[in-house]
C-alpha cells in the first residue's frame, strides 16, 4: 500500500519539475531543483522500502503500564491485527479491553459466531460499563460461523471511522489461514482500524498479526481484601516490531488504562526475558 | 369430492363439474351422497393448504395492482381503480388476470364492479359481468338470493316473504328489513346495491412509493436482472427526490412467469435515495440468501417498492467531520444487516430493572437513536467492577458441596466436569425478583475469584431453610 503511495506523489513531483524546467528553458535552478526533488523522492522511496510489509506510522495507543509500552514502542499500534490466545474464563477480557482502548471513542465492533455465546456467555453491556466501557459505542454482530464473521470483519475493515474491531473465533476454523490472516491485516492498515482476535481455545498457527499475546487471569492484588480490579497475566510472545516480555497487567476502570501491579504489591510484576530464537508457534511436545 | 367435518358429520366440501352433473350439491352429508352415487372419490379438506394455495395467488395477482385482498375462502379482491388502463381496458383486465390464473390449472371466475360484495357475488353467480359506475344495482338485481350470503335463518326468511331475487329484496324499504333480519344485513345490501362502499383489508401492507417494470420476455440472466433493478432504483430515486423523501425499508418482488413470487426485503439505518447504495444493498441481500433466487422460466415483472419513506432533510453536504463519521457508520449497518440480516446486527439499550439478565436488550442496529440512551454505572467510584462482563445465555447449575457459613459464599464448586477452589469471595448482593412479574427465589450473588485468578458470578437461589433442603447454586456470569 504505502509503495503504491509514493510512487503516486512521486510522478506529482516529476511533473512539477518538468513544469518548472519548461519556464527556465533548462535554467540550472531548474535542473538543480529537479535534482533535490530526485533525491528526496529516493529518500522516500528508501525509507517506504525499509517499511515494507510494516504497517504505516499512526501514534500507538498506550496500554497504561509503562513496562508494557516500552516493549510495544510506545503502545498497541493502530491499524494492525492483535492475537489474543486466552486460557481459563476469565483471559478473554484482556482482548476486550485491548480493544475498548483501540477504539477510544468511536465505535466498536464485536464479530462473534453464535457458538461463543453460547459457551462462553454474551456480552452483558453493563459489565462492559462496569470496565470503563460505554455501551453506546458497541455494536454487535453476530454470525452463523467463522466464514461469515470473517467476511463481516472484511467489510467494517473497510471503513475507516470505525474504532476497533473484535473478532472472537473459537477454536482453529478452517478458514481462518494464513492468507485470511493476511487479508485482515492489509485491510486493517488501510484504513487504520485495529483488529483484536480473541481466540479461546486455541493453539497458536502462523499468522500475519503482528502482536500475540498468551493471556490467563491473575490473582487479584493482596492489597485489596476481598475483590480487587482485574489482573492479566499477559506474555507477549510474538511481536514483529520489537522484544517480547511477560507481565502482570491491572485493568483500572476509573482511569481506563493498566496500571503496573508491581506498585501495589509485593508481586513484582517480573518481566521474564523470552527466549531470542523462539519458533513461530510452540512445537507440540511429543512423548517418546 | 372433497369431504369436510363440520358438525361432527362428514360433509362435502367441494365437488367437480361431473359429480355435479350427477346431483351430489355442496353441504350435502357425505352418507347422503355415498348412497346416490357408488363409487366417490372422497378426499379429506386440508383448509391450511387452502390458504396458503390463495396466499399464493394474491402474491401473483400483485402484478396487477398494490392492493389485493383476500377473500377467504375462495376469492380475491383486486382494487383495479386506476390500473386498468395499464391493461388495455376493463375488460382485457379482466380476461388477462382470468386466463393467467386459469392457465396455472385452477378453476376461476370473476366480475368488476364498484364495490366489494357485488363483485363478490356477480364472479359467483354471473361471472364476467363488467358493472358500469354506478350500474350495480341493476346488475345484482337478477341474482337469486343465496347471493347475499346471509345465514339460513334470514334466507328462511326471505324465502317467506316471497322475496326470490336480490331485486326484489332491494325493493323492500330497508326500514322494514332491518326490523327483521337486522341492521347488519341492510349495510351488507346497500354495499351490494353499490350505495355504499366498504374499504378492503390489504393482503399486504401498501408500499409508500414503487416502480416497476415489466417484460415482454421473460428475463433470467442476472445481468438483466441486475441493470433493471438499477434503472427501478433510479426510478424510485426520482420519485423519493421529488417528494423530498427516503425509503427506509425497500423491498424488491420478482414475479415468476410461472406465478411464483420471490421478494427480498433491505432495512435503512435513514432514509436513502441513492440508487447506487440501494443497489448495493439489494444486491448484498441477494447474494446472502441461503436458496438464490431462481429465475425458473424467467422473471416477467420486478418492482421495486419503498414500504416506508420518510422524510429527509435536502441533501446538504457536511463539514462536520462527526456527522460525516456518524453516516459512515450507518451504512456500515446497514450493509452488514443486508448481508447477515437485521437481527444480527445489534446494539443494546438499558432496561429499567434490576434482574441482572434482564438490564440490557439487545436490538437490531438500525433502529432507534442509540446515543441519548443513559446507562448507570453499578459500581462506586473507583471500586472494581461489580457486573460481569459476560452472562451465560442461561444460568448453569453448579454442585457445591459445602458452605463455610450457612449463608456465605461457597468453598469449591464444580461447573462443567471442572473443579474450581474458592480464594476470595464477595457479597452477598441480594437480588430479589419482581413480584409483579415473575415468581422467582431471592438470588444471594457473589463475586468469587479462583485461586488463578478466574473470576465468576454465582448465586444461590433461594435461603437456606430450616426444612434441612439446600438451595440450589448457579453460575451466571463470568468477569473479565
């Protein structure tokens, strides 16, 4: 996308010079000027090349945990897809409220097939409140299965005044591939809608996003005596811009941000360092 | 012959020309005609199929005009006030809805007149009268008087007085009339008589504005289809333009040459006029049908109706970037609920109650003005959540095993074959239900949290009572 771009402004900049060369009847400002449009048009093209395949510069969304943002560059980039592989019950929201900050104030789509409300419960707007969300911003649309919830995400990929969009897909659907994976992504940095996948029940597969987190619940902070805000144990575990890291997230609902656990507690918050040469998904152990 | 119980007796219901000629009259008990006739031919009458079978061609007697009516049991009304032109006249009307009908193999009469009832009881007993405006009288006139379908009690009657033909009870003065048989009977007359008339109940609901287009060959290719549903669209986009109005549900009929009648129905999030957006969407909407539309021998008709329009503000173009945004979304809705349908397309509005599952609806998007709706936070400023982010479509029982206290919070529970241990606890919230509308058990909840940190909503359904029965515990919800 962003060569296609370039190429067009620079045929604008071709035909400005060559206007300007006509004026000067081949002046040497012309030719001069000619000159600095070439070299700043290659200047462009270097640097459109060195981003290529890499979404388009939009300020990142920051998460609200200074650890986390560090690693990210600054926060959930905009306009790319975002893997969320949850365990237990209680992982899923961590996509959510990816999403819900994605989304800042305009709307929200959440694309889920049928079966996912019915194992995994439909979404109660008031929770959503009770999180910092704003009811008014969702919209639901609810599909016969994945094929049709990914043709869905196609079209409100394609608008850009939408916020964010939360795709949940159980399991590993057969349609979902890596070349559906890619469809998602190159609509998402069109039109800068970011793409959060909630995936339940699922091992990770090859995939074109550019973030995927391995979520699980966490103990609430000892801090509070009995019910405490929701805390994440997030791992990043593939990220195509930058390092990886594991940490332990606390949703502030006031704030609507993550706030860092280590500072309330005595858990740490430990940032494990990931291994450098990680596969592309984890191979599965094999008993001999 | 067809047979009917009415009564608790086998009845005929129907009978065929030939069984006619032997005698065998409709109504007549069935053991009466087996025993002037051997052998018969009895079927059992299916009125269900009746009415779908006169459904069916109301549809196809569309093509003549917006506004048929049914006639049930065997008859249509079609008000061809300002069609017939279309046509070629009264009488080419007439003979081509008759020989399109009878063409299909069914037996069929019919008449035109100024009113309702006596066109209903010309097509019975003089078919293919043509009334002239105001000559209904004179054209009932002859009819016997089983025309007026009035029940045996006044045809006995009638028959008393000597009155053999609607002419001659016409002829009475209706004071006297509805001295004897009621007032009821002297309107039906003077319907009849054509001296007043008598609005029909449409069999459909009347489309605020249409465009159609006929063939003279049938068509089946989808480009055809495809280029004269644009050309209906703008058609019905000048229409909408020049009353200042935009079609918030379209609906799209194709009528086969075979009589069989597909529609397909698009609702608008606001009112549209683009011709090229109703395209789109219709053919969205085509695309996603689960059986495609099959043209069979080909389409003769397609029109394009705006069932509602509404007014819209002249087309102005906006610098707001919001209201820009706003409109965007909008379409988006509305292309999603073409493709997928309305309903699954939602968004929520809060419900003003206090029984969890009930505090939200879920209603299709394109419905009502969503941002005005005020929702009120459960929690306390700066307290965690208190509502769960998901609800279970239904409560699921759980085993619990034991309380620590006989009205505190669980220790372990099991849900779905999975043992989950209890480290911190919340509540009781008690949520009791709504006398006035449900009868339901007062619900103890409370927030639990796993020792991995899962988080659930439980309750207890009812108190624990001193008969020794324990209540029974749900989970509903699950946190974030």
């Amino acid at each position: 996308m962003e060569i296609v771009r370039i190429s067009e402004s620079g045929h604008w900049v071709n035909e400005c010079a060559c206007r300007t060369r006509g004026i000067d009847s081949f002046g040497a400002a012309g030719i001069i000027e000619h000159i600095m449009n070439k070299s700043a048009k290659l200047a462009k093209l270097h640097h459109s090349l060195a981003r290529y395949g890499l979404p388009a510069d939009r300020p990142p969304v920051p998460l609200g945990n200074a650890a986390v943002d560090d690693v990210l560059g600054g926060g959930l980039r905009p306009g790319a897809l975002h893997e969320v592989f949850a365990r237990g019950w209680s992982g899923g929201g961590f996509a959510v409220l990816l999403a819900l900050l994605a989304a800042g104030t305009k709307p929200l789509f959440w694309v889920r097939p049928d079966y996912e409300a019915m194992e995994y419960g439909a979404l109660s707007p008031g929770g959503l409140l009770e999180l910092g969300g704003d009811p008014r911003q969702l919209v639901m649309v609810r599909t016969r299965g994945s094929p049709d919830a990914l043709s869905a995400a196609g079209d409100i990929l394609a608008c850009p005044h939408v916020g964010a969009l939360l795709l949940e897909l159980e399991g590993a659907p057969k349609c979902l591939d890596l070349v559906a994976s890619r469809r998602l992504v190159l609509a998402a940095e069109e039109s800068g809608v970011t793409v959060v996948m909630l995936r339940a029940g699922a091992i990770p597969q090859p995939s074109a996003a550019l973030t995927r987190w391995q979520v699980a619940s966490a103990a609430s902070s000892p801090l509070d005596d009995d019910w405490g805000n929701p805390v994440f144990d997030a791992q990043l575990v593939r990220h195509r811009l930058g390092g990886l890291g594991r940490f332990l997230l606390t949703w502030n609902p006031e704030h609507g941000c993550f706030t860092d656990s280590s500072k309330e507690g005595a858990d740490s918050g430990a940032v494990a360092a990931a291994p450098a040469n990680r596969p592309a998904y984890p191979q599965a152990r094999r008993a001999v | 012959m067809i047979s009917q119980k009415a009564n608790n007796t086998l009845t005929v219901y129907a009978l065929e020309a030939r069984a006619q000629k032997l005698g065998l009259t409709k109504g007549q008990p069935l053991a009466n005609a087996r025993a002037m006739v051997q052998p018969l031919a009895i079927m059992g009458c299916d009125e269900k199929a009746d009415a779908a079978l006169l459904e069916s061609i109301a549809d196809w007697c569309d093509r003549f005009t917006p506004l048929v009516s049914l006639d049930a049991p065997d008859g249509l009304f079609l008000d061809i006030t300002g069609a017939a032109h279309l046509f070629g006249g009264e009488t080419a009307m007439l003979a081509t809805v008759i020989g399109g009908i009878a063409r299909q193999g069914l037996a069929v009469q019919g008449a035109i007149a100024g009113t309702s009832l006596a066109a209903h009881a010309l097509a019975r007993y003089a078919p293919a009268t043509i009334v002239p405006p105001g000559g209904e009288a004179q054209a009932v006139a002859p009819l016997p008087i089983t025309a007026l379908e009035c029940d045996d009690k006044a045809l006995r009657a009638l028959r008393h007085a000597g009155l053999k033909s609607v002419g001659m009870v016409a002829g009475r003065l209706h004071s006297e009339l509805s001295e004897r048989l009621g007032a009821g009977f002297v309107t039906r007359l003077k319907v009849m008589l054509g001296a007043s008339g008598q609005p029909l109940q449409p069999h459909r609901a009347l489309p605020d504005l249409m465009a159609e287009q006929r063939f003279a060959e049938p068509i089946v290719t989808e480009e055809m289809i495809a280029a004269s549903l644009l050309q209906l669209a703008q058609h019905l986009s000048a229409i909408l333009e020049r009353e200042g109005r935009g079609a918030r549900h379209l609906e799209a009929a194709f009528f086969r040459a075979d009589g069989k009648v597909a529609r397909i129905v698009v609702r608008m999030g606001e009112p549209l006029r683009d011709p090229k957006v109703m395209l789109r969407l219709l053919r969205q909407r085509l695309d996603a049908l689960a059986d495609p539309l099959d043209p069979g021998f080909g389409f003769d008709l397609i029109r394009l109706e705006a069932l509602l329009a509404e007014e819209t503000k002249p087309a102005t173009i906006s610098f707001d970037s919001n209201e820009n945004a706003r409109r965007q979304i909008g379409f988006l809705v509305d292309r999603l609920a073409a493709r997928f349908g309305d309903a699954r397309v939602q968004r929520f509005v809060p419900q003003d109650t206090h029984i969890p599952e009930a505090q939200s609806a879920a209603v299709p998007a394109q419905d009502s003005d969503f941002d005005r709706q005020h929702w009120s936070l459960k929690r306390l400023p700066g307290d965690p959540p208190r509502r769960p982010l998901r609800l279970l479509e239904k409560p699921e029982e759980i085993s619990v095993p034991l309380s620590e206290v006989p009205d505190g919070p669980p220790v372990r529970f099991r849900w779905r074959r999975a043992q989950f241990d209890i480290a911190r606890a919340e509540g009781p919230e008690r949520i009791a239900m709504e006398w006035w509308r449900s009868r339901g058990l007062t619900r103890d909840y409370f927030r639990v949290e796993t020792r991995d940190g899962q988080r659930f909503w439980l309750y207890r359904d009812g108190l624990y009572r001193t008969d020794g029965l324990a209540p029974r515990w749900y989970l509903q919800g699950l946190f974030a």
